[in-house]
C-alpha cells in the first residue's frame, strides 16, 4: 500500500465534490434545478449545500474524498493520491479542450514500471483485445504496467519518438481513468500506418483504438495498413469561441502526416460524441473527405467489439 503523508490527507480533505466533479469531470455534472446536482453515472446521486447523498445506495459525504472511496470504490491512499498526486481521475468524457496543449503546468514524467505486464493483459484480453494488439503495443513501448497500482499506461510520442502523452486506465474494477500530469495533448496515443496510408481513424480512447484493431483483424484485415489515433476523451470546444479549432491531436497528426485525405470517426453513440463527430465534420470538410461511423450495438467500440465476440462464442456453441 502507498504512503500517503498527512498533509496530502489534509489537502485531499478540502475538496468538495461540486468542485471537483466541475474540475475534471465536467461532463458527469447535470443540473437538477438552481442548487442541486445529480451525475450522469448515478443519477440519485445528489449534491446540494456543500454535501453529497446518494439515495439509490444510501451513501453520503462531503468531500471529492467520500466520493472517490465510496462511491468510486478506491481505497483511501489511491483516492488521496488522486486528489493530490500527478495524475487526476476523469471520467470517460473527459473534454479535450482545443486550446488545453497540456494537462498540467508540472514536468511530464511517466509512472514507474512493474516488472510485469501480466495485469493489464489479462484486462485488455478482457475487454476483448486481440493478444497480438496488445503484444505489438507492448514492444513499441506505447502500453505497460505501472506502479504501485498495475494501471495500464498509453503513451504517445513525438516525431522524434520521445514519450510526451500518457493515458491511465486502471486495470481493477475502480475504472480509474485520468492523464500523467504534464501531457501534451498533441501527442496523444496513436499507431501510425505502416506504409503509405490514406485514411486516419479518430477514437475518443486508446481502448476503442484497440478494439477497432482487433475487429478489423477479426474480420481478416490489416490494421496496420491505417492511421489510428486516440483524441484521450471527448472533443469540445471552448465555451466563448467563435470560431471552433479542431482538437489539437488531430491537427497535429494531420499537420505530420501529409498523406491522409480521408478521416473516418468512430466516437461514441451518445449525445457528446455526436455532437463532437458533427463538429469535427464541419471544421474539416471540404479539405478532407469525412466518414462517421456510429457504433453499432452499443455506446462505444470496445462495446460494439464485445457485442461481436458474444454473438460469435453463441453461434460457435450452436453448431
């Protein structure tokens, strides 16, 4: 178990969950009326007055710290270094803000490594994820297995091929998500084509990257011949703007990586995700020809991959 001091319990302490959730969860947020909030997650989940309840479990608090161990399920030092650590928990929609270059002012460093990749393995396999996906991610070094607490580590480079981004994702059932502090946006995880290759696909999360991969090879295909990249969460535009910027990941991969014409997106089937697909679309055409892909038979790709697996294993049993 980690150590946490007790100034960082103090500092933890001190963050109400309103203020928390409109730090880094923006998206979870939904408003009730003038004084009170629910989430999206948990909709009985109520936050008014400084305080927190949530009715469906009959769980309360005050602070982001309650929220994290009782309702998010992480033990009391993960939730402290949460709170005050270089990584911050989000949530699957986190808003890649246009203008937000990197995720922090503080030095990028990537988590320590363990010695075995064998945890976030046996998660990925779980999520669906071909063995030779994740074993290709594993040699180039863009996927590995951190310490103290075995998450899941997607790195992205630069053109030089020095790690600039990192995406966390915890690999218990804490759905721990979140960036290494000091990320740079514009490098955010992708697999670039082999060869020449005309055509990117856009993902919202470096898991739905992996999963396209791994239904494409399913389905017979070469992955490899694509451009793959990862937005690290939900585009959405500064609020104030005029004029929308495309989100920094993909000019930047566009920007060096000359060759594509093409940008197929493959975000999410819920109200951000197409809002974000109908933004990109407009900010990107005529210049580049724009395919939207909506999931099929689920929200995102790794469930569309899931529906797929299962309907597969069913008429594999019915034969």
């Amino acid at each position: 178990m980690s150590y946490v001091s007790k100034e960082q319990i103090e500092q933890a302490k001190q963050l109400d969950l309103l203020t928390y959730l409109q730090m880094y969860e923006p998206y979870e947020l939904v408003r009730c009326s003038r004084n009170v909030y629910c989430t999206r997650t948990h909709d009985s989940l109520k936050i008014s007055n400084g305080k927190w309840f949530w009715w469906s479990r009959g769980l309360g608090g005050r602070s982001a710290l309650d929220y994290l161990i009782k309702v998010r399920e992480l033990t009391f030092p993960e939730a402290v270094l949460a709170l005050t650590g270089p990584a911050s928990i989000e949530s699957s929609h986190r808003d890649v803000q246009h203008d937000a270059v990197t995720s922090s002012s503080k030095e990028f460093k990537l988590p320590e490594r363990s010695d075995s990749n064998q945890r976030v393995i046996a998660y990925l396999t779980k999520r669906g994820i071909d063995r030779s996906v994740i074993d290709f991610c594993l040699a180039s070094g863009r996927l590995y297995e951190s310490l103290p607490y075995h998450n899941a580590v997607f790195v992205g480079f630069d053109q030089q091929g020095i790690p600039r981004y990192a995406a966390i994702r915890g690999t218990s059932k804490t759905k721990y998500m979140g960036e290494v502090g000091g990320s740079d946006k514009r490098y955010s995880f992708s697999i670039a084509a082999k060869e020449y290759g005309q055509n990117l696909h856009l993902f919202e999360s470096a898991i739905d990257l992996l999963s396209y991969c791994t239904l494409e090879k399913l389905k017979g295909l070469d992955w490899r011949q694509m451009h793959l990249l990862s937005l690290g969460g939900i585009y959405k535009p500064s609020a104030g703007k005029g004029q929308a910027d495309a989100p920094v990941a993909l000019t930047q991969y566009l920007n060096t990586h000359i060759d594509i014409n093409r940008v197929v997106l493959h975000l999410d089937n819920d109200e951000p995700g197409r809002t974000a697909a109908f933004t990109i679309n407009r900010l990107l055409s005529p210049e580049f020809s724009i395919s939207d892909e909506i999931p099929r038979n689920g929200k995102d790709v790794n469930d569309m991959l899931l529906d797929y697996l299962c309907r597969r294993r069913e008429q594999i049993r019915l034969r």
